[in-house]
C-alpha cells in the first residue's frame, strides 16, 4: 500500500478495488460440533522440497512472460530494480468472529455483539470470501495479513490469523500453513495463474487450544451470548424429542389396552 496505508516493506495495495464486504451476524454456531478425527493431509516430498533460492532475472523475466501470456488481466510486472508486481487472491474461511472498528460511531452493518466505550464490535465475516490484492515480489505473508485486518478494520492481534497455501492433488485438498517470512506473489509466479495448482487462504492460527486470553472482553461476552442460546436451543429439542416419544408411547399403550382380552 502507499501513503499512510503503506507497510513496513514490499508493497500491497488494498485500495484499488471499490467492491464493498457485507457483514452479518452468525448464522452457525461459533462452538464447533464434535467431528471425527481426521488423518492430516501431509504435503509431498516435492512442495517440501521445493526451491528455496531465489530465481535469476533472466529467469522471472522468463517466467513473468509465460504467467502473462497464460492471463486476460491482472498479469505481473518486472521492474527495473528486478522486483515485480502482480495480483493474488485470498479467500477468507473464518469460522470465528472478528472484532471491527466502527467508523463514527455507525456500524457497518448488523452485528452480534458491542462496545460503545471504544466503538468495536464483532462480526461474523461472509463465508468463502475472496479478495484480489495487488502487492510485490517482497510482500510477506506477515504483511498481507496485517494488510488485509487492516482493510477490514479488524482490530484483532493479527497472531490470531494465518496464510495457507491450498493446493489440489488426487481430488483431495491440500494445506500447508505458509511461514510469516514467506513472499506469496514468488509462490504465485512459480505455481502460474490456475488456482487448482495454489490457492491461498486466510484462516484461523489453530495452535491445538484456544488462547482465549487473546479475545477482547466483547468477544468473550459475544461467545457467552452464544452459548447460552445454544444451551436453550439444545434443551428445547431435547424436550421436543422427549415429548414425541411420549406421545407415541401413549398411542400404543392405548391400542394395547383397547384390544379385547
């Protein structure tokens, strides 16, 4: 980004675009139902193996060439210092809210929970979102993060959040966290333009436990407000399901009793 938007280096441009987010309220529960373990999808030996160094300028120059010719828009372009610049999507899968700051006291929109002392309230944001971003071959996955909370007003520790790289093999799909040093515009160029070979996606950091000290107070009022809805949800199927099977054993205690002896 430039201006007052910019970042610590590289550089990602967030602005350009005017397509605006809706943010609604959760529709699905924040507290996950139980799913059966599953097997982690272990990267292969070759995208762990995969070249570290840095490619020679005959060589991106080469490469730059043939993404381009392989695109319609948003192709890259080399510089004269031999960085480049192109486009990445992200999709955000987000499966817990974010706490966003109101912009003069108006929310953008419904939200499921508030706190009028520092204007911040918390959103579920739309699922399987995508962003297009326009950064550079030096833009890390530590600033494109930042960038992208920041474009969304997200005041949550960015700590909180990572970048994976999604790649398709065997019909399955593949993720692998991508570290905070990474450059994913480099990681673009070497996978091409089609997105069955890499696409990145923002998601939660899952470390094995919640650090819950890393939540707000509104977050962790907004997460009692949903559990206890649940709660009452919960108990009231359980009540309706008691009382139908009540309702059947009645019925056939009844036929029972009304056949003749």
């Amino acid at each position: 980004m430039t201006g007052s938007n910019s970042m610590s280096s590289g550089y990602c441009s967030l602005d350009e675009e005017s397509d605006d987010f809706t943010f609604f309220t959760a529709k699905t529960s924040f507290f996950r139902r139980p799913q059966a373990k599953q097997v982690p999808k272990n990267v292969t030996r070759e995208e762990e193996e995969e070249k570290a160094t840095s490619l020679t300028e005959e060589e991106i120059k080469t490469k730059i060439e043939d993404y381009n010719s392989r695109v319609t828009e948003n192709g890259m372009k080399l510089g004269t210092d031999g960085t480049y610049t192109g486009f990445i999507k992200v999709y955000l899968k987000l499966r817990r809210p974010v706490t966003v700051l109101s912009v003069e006291g108006n929310l953008p929109g419904p939200c499921s929970s508030s706190d009028s002392s520092d204007k911040r309230t918390s959103f579920y944001l739309p699922s399987n979102a995508v962003k297009q971003i326009h950064i550079s071959s030096t833009t890390t996955v530590s600033e494109v993060i930042q960038g992208l909370l920041k474009k969304f007003m997200v005041q949550d520790n960015p700590r909180k959040f990572a970048l994976y790289r999604q790649t398709r093999r065997d019909s399955q799909d593949l993720f692998q966290k991508l570290p905070l040093s990474e450059c994913p515009l480099y990681l673009r160029l070497l996978a091409g333009p089609d997105l069955e070979n890499l696409t990145f996606v923002l998601k939660e950091n899952e470390t094995g436990e919640v650090e819950w000290h890393a939540f707000s107070v509104p977050e962790l009022q907004n997460f009692l407000i949903i559990l206890d809805k649940e709660e009452k949800d919960r108990m009231r199927l359980v009540e309706q399901r008691y009382a139908a099977y009540k309702e059947k054993l009645l019925q056939a205690l009844c036929e029972v009793q009304g056949k003749p002896g």
